[in-house]
C-alpha cells in the first residue's frame, strides 16, 4: 500500500511524516506521537550538525539581545508625563470623561514644608485667609477665638467675641480688599439652635459688628467680590445671599437645584459668583447682572465636590473629596477634565492656584500637600512633617510666593508654610538627578551587549566551518 504523505513546514525546512506502523507508539489524547516524533527529529537535526549549532547558539544569542532591547528602550508602558495643555491630550464635549491617571508622580521624601507652632491658649486652625500685608488670619477649629500670625513680627494675636454675643464662636472667614475680617459664626452649645448671624472685625480700630440675618436662615461659606459686595450661602434654604457693602441691604436667590448643598464660594473676574453643590455633584454659576443661574453637572458621579479656586485664565478648579481627583471646568468651552490624584484615597479637600499654572492642593487623610502642573500633567507630593495633622485650609502669598495651609488635628497646633519657588526648583533637581544614572546604566548595557554579538557570531561561524571540514574528512578517511 502507497504511504499518503503530509507535507508540515517547521521553520526554514520541510518534514515528511508517515502515517503509524505497526509497533509505532500509538497517538493518544495528547498526541503524544506527534510530540514524541517531533522532539526526536528536531533534536537529530540541531545536534548531528555544524548548522544545528549555530543555529542554537544564534538563537539564544538573538532571544537574550531582543530581552534586553524590550527592557531598556521600550517605553509603551512607561508613565512619562503627558504632554497636555488643560489637562487634555485633544478637546472634547461638555459631558464626555476625559482623565490623566497616567499622570506622573513625584512623591518627595524630604520635605520643604516648614512649620510654626501655635503658642499657648491657641488650639488647632481650620478656616484661613491672609491680607496685603502677608499676615496669616485664622479660626480656631474649636471656635473660640479668631487669630493672626504675623511672619514679619514672628507674633500671633488673638481676638475674642464680645461677651454679649451669647455662647458662640467663629466657623469660616474671609478678606475684603480693605483688610476687614468677615466670619460666619457657630454655636458652643450642643442641642441650641445655630446662630443666624453675619459677623464683621476692624482690625485698625479692634471693632466687632454683628449682623442679624432674617428667615433662620444659617450662613455658612463666604466671600467678598472686587467690588466689596459679600456673598454667602445657608444650605437650610438652599440660597445664596448677596449683602451690599455700603447699605448693608440683604438679597436672597433661591438655587436652581433642591438640596444641593451649596458651599464654596469664589468670585471671578466677570464678577460671576461660583459655588459647588456637593449633594447634586454640580458646579454653580451666578450671574448678578442678570441674576440668573447656571448648572453645570461634574463628569464623575458622586465626586463629593469639596473647596473650589479659580485661576488667572478664569477657569474653575476644584476638589472630589471622595473620587479622589482635581476638576476643572473650562466656562468658555463648557468642557470638564480631571487628573486622577497619586495617593489613593488622600481626600482633597482645599486648593489654590498660583500664576504659573500649577495647582496647589490639600490631602486631608494622606498628610500631604501636592501640586499639579496643568501644562506638564504632572504631580508632585510633599508630605507634612506632623504625623496625621488633618489639612483642612489652604491660602496663597502671591507676593512672598509663599503657601500657608492649617492643620485641624487637636495635636496638631501649628500652621504649615511652603515657599513655591524653592519646591518646585527641589523637585525639578530630584527629577532630573533621578533620571539620570538610569539612562546611563542603559546605554553602556545597550553598548556593551550589542560589542559582544558580532563577536560571538564570527566565533560560532568559524568553529562551525571548522566542524564541517572535520565531517568530511572522518567521510573520506
């Protein structure tokens, strides 16, 4: 009977392979012939001649130099900063995701935060604000007392409510232009209803001014416009107030969402008023000439949007407390983006910008303050020197270049202080100090491995030439 004979390509030649005979292992389930008869012809063919060598020999050659290429040169995987303007690599809609979680981090072990600690009688500070003087303005978390720290002077000074004001204390504050103190205040006593009540402190002459807000409502977060005119939100109505600066009149408007939770207040250079409103994860827009209202819903759901800062450019950045994330929103283009933070889990929970397009924020559960390049998609993180000191409040010294942030930890009791200029250039040190060994590690490997394979390749040639002249002689002989 004619064999049927089944041409089967392996590599650069072809194998001829019959069909089983009698007393041939037989295939099983495993096609154990196949293996068996493949692996004992491979093996005859590289073994029993010079080309089987060098062809060994080649291959292992070429599988460690192509290894060795992939890990110094292939860089698909790497997280290298991206190149992005705004956050983004190209434009998009109002409404489509667009993160950078491949954004680079640099996490800094040696720390250029500096810290001041509160003197005797001060407990922890939440709320802050600094004046055109570079004095440090903040509440006490506990609030009792209102307080100044003065980095000319390297004093403090304290400041009490009058007594007449029944029991309770300062909450968040803020700056007019011409250096008065505006506060919201809260109550000392659990069970007593929340005081409905608008403060003010002259520095110049030392003068308290209480203001009676009507409706219960509650004021909470605020801020003085360039104008004068100081704006504050109550949640308990779901309103945001405007009081005039010279008649002190009062004017409330109703938020367009229901139980929005409206907080965070920031003024921009239209004069447009912008909140968050972390129960509907919106970001709020009110126009004061036309009195009307703009809601903008935020990409990711259930963000639980925290503090929010604008920017030179007048974009609207802010804070996702739970989605662990900074935001910002383009008013122009009505466009969202958002860069993933480093640390998992940090809890942004304040942020400022400075005038060379970095972002300056808090990690209130990772002790950190971080900054983030908006040009370079980049992140750098500083750890703070307290263990667990709770940053709740950040503000910026624009002429200092200096940042000052409060730390609410009870144990706490220090303000922290980072000078901009001085990190960034540390950071850009590292970075470059980092990189460099490691590409230099890699070129002289790169150099060295490729010096070795053509010698080696000359070598196998030659003892192959010589193993091919020894067969035949040992033929003829």
């Amino acid at each position: 009977m004619r064999a049927d004979l089944t041409r089967m390509p392996t590599g650069s030649f072809a194998m001829f392979i019959r069909p089983p005979r009698h007393g041939d292992p037989m295939p099983g389930n495993d096609n154990s012939f196949l293996r068996h008869f493949s692996m004992r012809t491979t093996l005859i063919f590289l073994l029993k001649t010079s080309y089987g060598l060098m062809f060994i020999v080649c291959a292992i050659l070429m599988g460690e130099g192509t290894a060795f290429a992939m890990d110094g040169h292939d860089h698909g995987n790497a997280k290298d900063p991206v190149s992005a303007k705004d956050l983004v690599t190209s434009p998009h809609d109002h409404g489509t995701p667009h993160d950078h979680g491949n954004t680079q981090s640099q996490i800094q072990s040696a720390t250029p935060i500096k810290e001041v600690a509160l003197p005797e009688g001060l407990s922890s500070a939440q709320s802050m604000a600094i004046d055109s003087k570079g004095r440090v303005w903040f509440a006490e978390k506990v609030g009792i007392k209102l307080a100044m720290y003065d980095p000319e002077k390297k004093e403090f000074a304290t400041y009490s409510l009058p007594a007449s004001w029944g029991k309770m204390g300062f909450s968040n504050i803020t700056l007019s232009l011409d250096g008065e103190v505006w506060f919201t205040v809260t109550r000392w006593v659990e069970g007593t209803e929340e005081p409905h009540i608008l403060g003010r402190f002259s520095p110049a002459d030392g003068y308290f001014t209480k203001y009676a807000i009507p409706h219960n409502s509650i004021p909470e977060e605020l801020v003085v416009d360039a104008k004068g005119t100081i704006w504050f939100t109550a949640s308990n109505k779901n309103n945001l107030y405007r009081v005039d600066p010279k008649t002190f009149a009062l004017k409330g408007y109703p938020i367009p969402t229901a139980n929005g939770n409206p907080k965070s207040l920031a003024a921009d250079q239209k004069g447009h008023i912008w909140f968050v409103e972390s129960n509907a994860n919106k970001i709020g827009e009110f126009d004061p000439g036309l009195e009307v209202f703009h809601e903008h819903e935020v990409l990711t759901q259930f963000a639980n949007l925290g503090k929010l800062s604008i920017d030179k450019n007048g974009k609207i950045w802010f804070v996702e407390v739970t989605a662990n994330r900074l935001g910002m929103f383009s008013p122009g283009q009505k466009r969202f983006d958002e860069a993933i933070i480093p640390t998992p889990g940090s809890s942004p929970v304040a942020l400022v910008n400075d005038d060379n397009g970095n972002v300056w924020f808090l990690e209130y559960k990772a002790n950190k303050v971080g900054v983030f390049n908006s040009e370079k998609a980049t992140f750098h993180e500083y750890d703070i020197p307290s263990y667990g000191s709770l940053p709740a409040d950040i503000v910026i010294d624009r002429k200092r270049s200096l940042l000052w942030f409060s730390q609410s930890a009870t144990e706490a009791k220090r303000l922290g202080m980072l000078y901009i200029n001085e990190a960034l250039a540390e950071s850009a040190k590292q970075n470059s100090t980092a990189q460099a060994p490691s590409e230099e590690k890699t070129s002289n490997g790169s150099l060295s491995k490729w010096l070795v394979f053509p010698i080696v390749i000359v070598t196998v040639v030659a003892l192959g030439g010589w193993l091919a002249r020894r067969s035949r002689k040992g033929k003829h002989s």
